[in-house]
C-alpha cells in the first residue's frame, strides 16, 4: 500500500469514516510504523491525542516533517529477488501489513492478546546441504563462495548472492552416468540453484531435490522433488530433439519443455499442488492412467481422490519465492504450517480453530512476534512462545 493511500486512512479516520477493516489494518500498521521510529518519538501519544498523531505521521508522509525517515516507509517490490529482500528486511513492509481477517463470528475487530516470552525467533534463510555422487556432504550456508566440488567434467560454484551453479568444466569428460547430486533445504531454508543444463530451481523450506551430475548422456532430463520448489525450465536440445524436463514427486509427474511453475508436494500435506505460471506443462498420476495439461494461471491439486484442475491467482502460489507469506481465506491451521517450517518452530494448539480463516500478506523476513501480531487480529486467538514452541489458544 503506498503513502497515498495511507495518508487517505489517516483522513477517513478523521472524518470517523473508517471500516472495522480499515481500522485495524490503520493501527496494525501504526504499531509497526511507531516501532521503526527514534527512541524520541512516543507511541504513548496514541492514546493521548490521536488526531494529533495522526497529523503528525501525515505531515511526514508529505514532506519529512518532526524528524521521521520517510525512506522507512518505503514497500519493497513483491517481485524482488532473495537478496533484495533480504536487504530490505530491516525496512518497515507497508504492504506486509495487509492483513484483513475473518471469523465465524464477523464481529468488531478483538484486542491483541499475545502472550510473547523473551526469546528470539529468527525467520529463514539461504540454508542448505548438498550431497555428492560419493557420498560427500557440504552444508552450503558454511562453506564460502567459488568452487566447491568437481566431478565428471562438472564444476559446483556458490555465488556470492547465496546461489549453487553447475557448469560443464570439461565436454570430453562429461559422462557422469548414473551420478547424482541431492540438495535439501532444513527447517527454516531457502535455497536457489543452477541445475547443469541451465534451468534455475529456487527451493522453500524442508525441501529435497534429486537430479544427474548432468543430463549430456540423458534422453530426459528428470529429477525428484520432496517439499516445494519453483521451476524456471531452460529449454534443451539433444541432436536437434527437445528434450523434455520431468519433475517427479508425491504420486505424480509433471513433464515441461521450457516453462515457469511451482510444484507443492509436502509429506504432511493432503495435496499435490502444481501451478503454471508460463508455457505449458502436462501433469500425470502415477498410480492412474489419468493425466492433464495446464495452461499458465491453473493449477493441478493430486488427492487420494484424483487429480483436479482450477484458476488461480499465481502471485499467491510463487508468494514465498518472492519474500512473502500471502494467504486467500486459508484456514489457520495452514497457515501455521507455513509459519512453522520457515521459523522452524512447533505449534501446538489449545482449542478448535477449524471456523479462522485468514487472508492478506506480511513479510516472511520479520521477526515471529511481528508475524504472530499480526494473525492475532484473525479473533479470539492468542499466540505464546516457550522456546521454539508457539502455543496457540482461545
């Protein structure tokens, strides 16, 4: 949300013409603004005078007034790169704080209850460990940029933007065989990487991906996929064929040419989602003769029931890949389960919450309490941390 909008907030608000909606996204992002400023400004003013705060942090918007760093107030672009954002973590994420929530009951927005031990809860970051054809094990966030490893013919770099590329060193001796590379993200990890034939894989929290030294003696460019990741295919020729690129996962296999998608294929989950953001892909159940093709803005849910297609909003799908966490009405419960793998804590809940649901967005690069203080205002919930447990209750 831009300064223009918030500046016409803070006059509706004025006018007493603010929604139940628009006022508690008005005081969550006072809360945050008021948390970023120096030391000599007061957030106890709120309570005092409102409207004089009001005007106050109004004036700043327009023209730097009372000694506020109108840069803070900057959103980052939801398209931006892992580094970018990572850079602008320390930036307050207007449009992070978004946040408009729903419950069975529909009444006025609750008071913020959460209940925050003084313990620190670090959000993820580039985390990863490869595994070599011989066994070897390298854990990616330790080890320091430029060559790492090489074998058949294939040289392993890390960049210094967090990045893992593989180039064919050497064309004669580029025969791997049946040589293969596995990375894996933990709990809490991200992680991009440069597959040998030059498709880009950017991997989300408690991931695995499996895939050949190099594909120069393959007739199809396979790999396997536990977790979720986000594909950008590099098209591939092998004596003037296409050579197909497959993604094999939790009961299905997804066959591309040279697209853009996102595969979601936790364990835990009770789905196996499948998203095409460009070009063109052909999903197909394992365990069925059943298969489907998508086209960009559909996605392909695999249940114990079969496989179904439906249009979606493809910022939502790709939304960790750029920095975020952007849910549609998700149910709580899910929502804590995205949380969980990027903080890399357990949730553990006190009572039903099967009727919250939650939509909006907020930066995945704050600190938990912010992200907990914001789902708070979801109704009647309360979040406490012990440790690296979040205790979720009425």
């Amino acid at each position: 949300m831009s300064e223009t909008e918030i500046s016409k907030l803070i006059e509706k608000y004025k006018n007493g013409t603010l929604t139940e909606a628009e006022s508690a996204f008005l005081n969550t992002w006072y809360i945050k603004y008021a948390s970023e400023q120096p030391s000599s400004f007061d957030p106890a003013e709120l309570e005092g005078n409102l409207d004089q705060v009001w005007t106050a942090i109004e004036g700043n918007l327009s023209d730097q007034e009372h000694g506020f760093r109108k840069e803070r107030l900057k959103p980052v672009a939801k398209r931006s790169l892992w580094p970018r954002i990572a850079a602008a973590a320390s930036v307050v994420l207007v449009t992070g704080l978004a946040f408009y929530f729903f419950n069975a009951n529909q009444g006025t927005i609750p008071e913020i209850r959460n209940s925050m031990a003084k313990t620190e809860i670090r959000p993820g970051g580039n985390r990863a460990f490869l595994t070599l054809a011989d066994g070897s094990k390298i854990s990616l966030n330790e080890a320091a940029n430029g060559q790492l490893a090489s074998q058949a013919g294939i040289t392993i770099t890390k960049t210094k933007n967090g990045q893992l590329i593989y180039t064919i060193a050497d064309q004669q001796s580029a025969k791997p065989g049946n040589l293969y590379n596995t990375i894996e993200t933990p709990r809490g990890g991200q992680y991009q990487i440069n597959l040998p034939d030059g498709s880009k894989v950017w991997l989300n929290a408690e991931t695995k991906l499996k895939f050949p030294v190099s594909f120069a003696d393959k007739k199809e460019r396979k790999v396997e996929l536990s977790g979720e990741a986000y594909f950008e295919v590099a098209k591939l020729k092998t004596q003037g064929i296409k050579m197909p690129f497959i993604v094999a996962s939790s009961g299905q296999e997804v066959e591309v040419l040279g697209t853009h998608f996102n595969v979601n294929a936790y364990s835990d989950e009770n789905s196996t989602k499948t998203t095409l953001l460009e070009g063109l892909v052909r999903v197909s159940e394992l365990l069925r003769p059943r298969n489907a093709i998508l086209k960009p803005g559909q996605q392909s849910s695999l249940t114990a029931t079969g496989l179904s297609l439906k249009n979606v909003d493809t910022e939502q799908a790709v939304a960790w890949k750029n920095g975020q966490f952007m849910f549609s009405n998700e149910p709580l419960t899910q929502v804590m389960k995205d949380v969980s793998r990027w903080y890399n804590v357990e949730v553990e809940y006190k009572g039903d919450f099967s009727n919250v649901v939650i939509g909006g967005s907020v930066s995945k690069f704050t600190d938990i309490r912010e992200v907990l203080d914001v789902l708070a205002l979801a109704g009647k919930v309360n979040f406490k941390t012990e440790g690296t447990k979040v205790i979720v209750s009425p």
